[in-house]
C-alpha cells in the first residue's frame, strides 16, 4: 500500500508538473513567435565582407534600424542579396539588439583565357562564355560555360573536343580563369543517303539539303558539320521541296545520323515516303461576307486547275487575298484553303473561303536572342505591330522576311496568350550568326578588257553594328589592271522599305597603247513595288582620264609614235584628246524576279529593263536603254536537267552637237556571245585596224541545258552545259574608215563547267563559233567569274 501510495503520489506529481510546465513551453514558444513578427533592432552589422561596402549591403535589404520587421522581412532580404550574383552564402541573425548580416563573397573574375584552341578563336569563345571580367566567379558558371565551348566545338564538327578549366587565385579576393581545349579530330559525313525516294533521284536530294558530304572543298565551306538541328531544318527543306512538286502527302519518315568512331565520320540516312503526285482540280474563292465579292477576287489566285499542285501557290495565294480583304476593311477576315483529295484521279480541288475571324489584336511583340542585331531591324519586316489585328498569314510572311535577312541561324515565331482574351502576345526566337566576311584570292580570266591573273580582297559587314546596314570595302588588280570601291547600304531609309547607298570606286586599265584611269561615285536608292518588281534609280558621276602610254610617245614632238606602238584608229586618237571626260546621268532599272534559289536557280524568271540618261552636267550627252532576260525551268526533276532561254537588248544613242565617244559605245562579251574575244566582233576602223570599236546596238539570244556531272559528287558544287549563242552587234559613227558596221549576226556552240566554288560561281567554257565575219577576233576557251544575272 505504501508503495502504491507512494506511486500515486509520483505520478501525481508528475501530472501537475506537465500540468504546469507544458502551458509555460506554448507561452514561451508564443512569445518568441510574435517577438519575431515583430522585432526591432538598433543597428544591422555586416560581418565577411571585404571588397562590397557594408553600406552596400544596407541598401539592398528592406529591414531598417528601429523599425519594426518580420521573418518574412529576413527572408526576402537573403533572397535580395543572393539575387545580386555577388554573394556565395548570405546569413542573417538577430544578436541582441543587434542584426547581424554575415556575407560570404564570390571572387571576381580578373581575366578569361583559353588556351589550346585554334580552330575555334578567342573572340568567338568570349562571345559564347558567361564568365567576363569582373564578373562574380561561380563553379556553376564555369561548368555552364566549359559545355559552351563544347557546343561551339560541335558546331565547326568536333564533337569529341575536351574542355577543362583551372583557376588562378591572384589574391585579394580575384581569380584568372583559364579554359583548356583539347580540340581532338573533326568529324565528317562519309554519305548522305535517301531511302524510299522514287520521283527523284538521291543527287537531286542532295541539292536540296543544307547537310553535305564530305569532299576536299569542305574545310572552307564548312557544310559537312552534322547536328540534329541542322538535320531537322533539312527535313523541312524536303517537305518544302516535295509540297511544291505535287507531292502533298509527303513526309519524312525518319532521318538520323550514325556516327563510326573508328574513323570519325558520319553516315546520314533520310527515309521518306513520297505519296503520289497531285495536280490542282477546281479552284474557286468563296466568302461568308456579304460585302465580299468571291468573283472579285478570283484574278488574285495563283493555283489553277490542271497544273502540278503546289504549296508555294496555294500560300501565295492566301497573303494575296488577305491583303486584299483588309485592304477593304476586314482585318480580321480569315482566308481558309480547303482541300479535297480525290484519290483516283489524284487531283487537288481547293476552295479559298473568306471568313470573318475571331478578333484578336497582338499586345506586343517578344523578340529574344538578338544579342548583336537591335529590335528595330528585326521588328521592321513585320506588317503588323502592338495593336493591330492579328493574322497568321501576315506573320507568317514576316518569319520568311526574317530569314531572307541572312542574319540568323534559325528563326521560329510562336503565340502566347496575352493579359486580355482577345490579346495574344507574338514571341520571336532567334539565334545569330556570323555576318561579317573577310575574303582573299587569285584568279584568272581570258575574257573581259583585263585578262590575265589577278587578286582581290575584300571586307564585308552585312549587318553593320547590328543595324542591318551593308557595308563592303574591296580592291584588286593584276598586271594591267587597280580596281577600289567603298559600298554601303541603308536597306530602310527614312524609316521606310527604301534601300539607299552609295558606292565610291577607282579603276585604272592599261593597255597597250593607252592607259584609262577612272574615278567616280553612284548614290542609288532601291523600291520594292510588289514581292517580285523591284526598282532602282540612281545619280552616277565619273570623271575619266585617258593617255598614250609613255613607250608610244615621241620624246621630241610629244606626240604618239606609230611606229613605236603601231596605228591606232582616229576615234580612239579623238577621245584621247578630248582630255578629261566627265560624265554625269541619272539611271532607271527595273527587275523582276520569280528565281526560286538565286545560288541553284531551276525555275523562274529574272529580267532587268534600264535607262541612262548623260547630260546633267559634265561633257557626255547620251541615252542608253538596256534588257536582259534569263528564263530557268527543269526539264527533268529525276535527272536534274535544267534550261535556260536568255535574250537581250541595248542601243545607245547621242544628243546635242557631240557625237558618241568610242568608249561610250557597247563592246561585246562572254554574256553576248562566247567563243569570240572581248570586243571581237562589231565595226572597226579599215585603216588603222586594231581592235573593234564597239556599236551603238546590239541583240542576242542564248539556249542552255545545265546537268549534273555523273560520277562527281554533288556537294563538289559541280554541274556541266551545253549552249547555243547568237549575237549582232552593229552601228557605229565614230570615224569614216568605218566597216562591219551592218548587223550581220554571229552564232557559236559550245560545252561548259561550272563551279560554285567557296570564292564565288566561276565557270569554264569551250565554243566554237558557227557563223563569224572574217575580222572577228575568235576566243574559243573562256574561263572567269560566272555571272548569271
């Protein structure tokens, strides 16, 4: 009984302990609670802090002396002070009155090296690092930009490169970085191979994607660098190839890259399935909105019935009617293609309907990634802006402009929801690339008025600072021949879709009786007027100086030798002495383009239609009136045979009491007829005959079919040509000695190469002429810089 007595009265008095002891543990635990929520101190200290000013530190937190905070006011201010990037570890404790602030520093950055890289300069690591100097020095920066570096390794082909990094403490508180690159073997493409390809052939595949084998050219064009981004855009470039041939169920089944590790090369294979081929059936436009006339909108549509079904038409044709519908007041009108596939027959029937959309309006436009290239640029190839209507077409256009620009690597445009429900918020992701060139080479031609070997170099910038300004500094020469020239390119003067520039240039020809020198300047300003017609006008002034060659001059009378340097025709004896010619004229062009790839072109048309006017000023008074057309259409998609129809025009003549200078007349070329020399053919003077002396007009024609040369592969840039020319050249009132001066024409046939090369299109050709007057200069191989337009 005593025992249980006395066990009672433990436990007795152990209840009333608890009793007693737990209320006092909640109201301690209370008071502490609400002596945080609301605390006051007399002084904030700030304790590890070398190199940041405590008073630094002061500022950036919310908590004041003698002022009442939180704990809530203690975590956001850790959290203001971690977002400053400069601190590694941020500690806040109340000591006393006191609040203590304890900061762990990071070190600061005093230089980035790197160190074993050479195919990859410093400049371009700098640009892709985060670490700079003096920026906060983290293990996590530099780990983010050790697989930078390996990222811009995989761009130029060498996955396997290594990155390590190693940082030298320089004392107080700062630190070098250095990044070792162990750069290691650069991978290639052994093979592009198609799978399930049957309309066309593997080689014509080849051409269409960016992803090119590997041949001896490849470390200058750098197109045989595998990604999967890389491969994605080429799976792209496909469908679009396909959707435009009438190919509409098209798709690519699978596209991968296989690397051998054994020789560092990789195989890339693209499966497709290239469904049957569709031809367009009815084609017709129908609107839901009264006001809209369908019939009045019909000459618009650019798909019709029976041709070959294709993707390009029918989106042309939807941007056409969709401006055309706003333009009428309906801004949100949406221009819907719907398709009916009739299997049998494979044919495509497609009715464009017009319908009043839902009304949107885009809240702003985001555009992300332009590091180097402002908003301003980028923002002016849309239509739209912050509080228009939205419309997809319009944007769509846009995102084409964009990448017509050439500035980006990749370019993708999507929607977000904006703050309204009827806002929505366009989002622009770019990524930049390199814009800047720096070209040096030789060459040689046997054509033009300086034959022979020669050298140009040249810096261009076709996004100056980022502004979209083109800017091109060159110069050049050979034996007998300086040729300087400054251009640069406002392509939106004034805020508008106005190209302007200039161009400044010097060229000085000798030849071997006379020396020319001239010097002068082109103000030109460029004007859209639809997607395809563009014009030019321009204000051009030349100052021209001509003079016998020393060795062809007489010591004693000071007059030219003939019998040092032979006869020279009295035109051109009469131009010399007309001294220092200036010209001053105003000229007019106006193109037309419908070329589908201006690099690889296989269909479409390109004209040119120009005037010049002399006379404004200076001593030449002409007018000269000039056209060439080329048409390109493939004959065989299998074999990649394509033709080409070319013909031009161009007549000059004088006005005022001043006949025309013999060197203001047209003097043929290899772009009026090959197998003849530069100025081979036309009139010439009978009695002092050295050399043609040009016409007033000319006309010529030429046919062509370009091919794939077998055996070759296609990324060598390789392809063969036949051709036909025929060309006249006539009318000339320069002397009275004259002869040839009828227009008899000439013909030639002859074979080609053609190379698109990494220095620019060059091109070699063989003609025999067919038809030719007994004094033309023959030239039967041409080779030099190919110009197609």
């Amino acid at each position: 009984m005593k025992a249980a007595s006395k066990f009672l009265s433990a436990a007795s008095a152990a209840a009333l302990s608890a009793a007693l002891v737990v209320p006092g543990a909640f109201t301690v635990q209370l008071m502490s609670v609400s002596a945080a929520e609301a605390a006051v101190v007399s002084r904030i200290e700030v304790r590890g802090n070398s190199r940041i000013d405590a008073d630094t530190v002061r500022n950036q937190i919310a908590i004041k002396p003698g002022r009442a905070f939180s704990s809530a006011d203690v975590d956001n201010a850790v959290k203001t002070l971690f977002a400053t990037g400069m601190f590694s570890d941020v500690r806040i404790n109340q000591v006393g009155s006191s609040l203590v602030v304890t900061v762990s520093e990071y070190q600061i950055v005093n230089q980035v090296m790197f160190q074993g890289n050479k195919k990859v300069k410093d400049a371009q690591l700098s640009g892709a690092v985060q670490l700079k100097p003096r920026s906060p020095y983290s293990q996590a920066a530099v780990d983010a930009d050790i697989e930078a570096i390996k990222d811009a390794y995989r761009r130029v082909g060498r996955e396997d490169a290594a990155v390590t990094s190693q940082v030298v403490d320089l004392g107080n508180n700062r630190v070098n970085v250095i990044f070792n690159v162990v750069e290691g073997g650069r991978t290639k493409i052994a093979a592009v191979n198609f799978v399930g390809n049957q309309a066309f052939s593997s080689r014509r595949l080849s051409d269409v994607v960016n992803t090119k084998r590997s041949n001896f050219m490849s470390f200058l064009l750098r197109d045989d660098v595998y990604s999967d981004d890389k491969l994605r855009a080429d799976e792209e470039l496909l469908r679009r190839f396909y959707y435009n041939r009438g190919y509409a169920d098209f798709q690519v089944v699978s596209s991968f890259g296989e690397l051998d590790e054994a020789t560092n090369q990789y195989t890339v294979t693209i499966t497709v399935d290239e469904g049957p081929r569709y031809t367009f059936g009815d084609v017709s436009v129908d609107s839901s909105i009264g006001e809209i006339d369908p019939n009045s909108l019909q000459s618009l549509v650019q798909t019709r019935s029976g041709a070959v079904y294709s993707a390009k038409a029918v989106e042309d044709t939807l941007i056409a009617l969709t401006e055309r519908v706003a333009e009428r007041g309906y801004a949100f009108a949406q221009v819907t293609p719907r398709g009916d596939r009739n299997f049998e027959n494979r044919t495509i029937s497609v009715v464009y309907t017009v319908d009043q959309g839902a009304k949107a309006y885009i809240e702003r436009i985001e555009i992300r990634g332009n590091s180097r290239t402002r908003d301003y640029v980028i923002r002016r190839e849309f239509d739209l802006s912050e509080g228009d209507a939205f419309n997809q077409v319009l944007v769509q256009r846009a995102k084409k402009r964009i990448e017509a620009l050439d500035y980006f690597e990749r370019v993708e445009i999507s929607t977000a929801p904006g703050s309204e429900p009827d806002q929505v918020v366009l989002v622009l992701d770019v990524v930049e690339k390199s814009t800047g060139e720096f070209s040096i080479g030789a060459g040689y031609s046997t054509g033009g008025d300086t034959p022979g070997a020669s050298v140009q170099g040249s810096v261009t910038e076709r996004n100056f600072l980022g502004r979209g300004q083109y800017i091109r500094l060159s110069a050049g020469g050979g034996k007998d021949s300086r040729d300087f020239m400054v251009s640069f390119t406002e392509p939106y003067f004034l805020g508008r879709r106005i190209a302007a520039g200039f161009d400044i240039f010097k060229s000085t020809r000798e030849y071997k009786r006379y020396d020319s020198e001239v010097t002068g300047a082109t103000v030109r300003f460029g004007l859209p007027i639809t997607e395809n017609i563009t014009t030019q006008l321009a204000y051009n002034y030349s100052q021209e100086k001509y003079k016998y060659r020393d060795s062809c001059v007489d010591n004693t009378t000071g007059l030219y030798d003939p019998v040092a340097c032979g006869t020279l025709p009295q035109a051109i004896h009469d131009a010399i002495a007309d001294g220092t010619w200036d010209k001053s004229s105003v000229s007019a062009n106006l193109v037309y383009n419908t070329i589908d790839d201006m690099k690889n072109p296989h269909y479409g048309i390109f004209a040119n239609v120009g005037a010049e006017v002399a006379g404004l000023g200076g001593d030449a008074k002409f007018i000269k009136f000039t056209a060439r057309g080329s048409v390109y259409h493939t004959l065989s998609e299998e074999m990649d045979i394509v033709g080409l129809l070319t013909a031009g025009a161009g007549h000059v003549e004088s006005y005022g009491s001043k006949e025309l200078r013999v060197f203001d007349h047209f003097k043929s070329n290899d772009r009026i007829i090959r197998g003849f020399d530069y100025n081979g053919i036309g009139p010439y003077d009978s009695t002092d005959y050295d050399g043609h002396l040009g016409g007033t007009t000319y006309f010529h024609a030429s046919a062509e079919a370009q091919f794939p040369l077998p055996a070759i592969p296609e990324s060598f840039g390789l392809r063969g040509a036949v051709f036909a020319d025929a060309a006249t050249l006539y009318g000339n009132k320069t002397g009275t000695n004259l002869a040839s001066t009828d227009s008899k024409w000439r013909a030639s046939v002859g074979v080609g190469l053609m190379w698109a090369s990494p220095f620019g299109p060059l091109r070699i050709d063989y003609a025999v002429p067919v038809a030719k007057e007994s004094t033309d200069k023959v030239q039967e191989f041409n080779f030099g810089m190919s110009t197609r337009f």
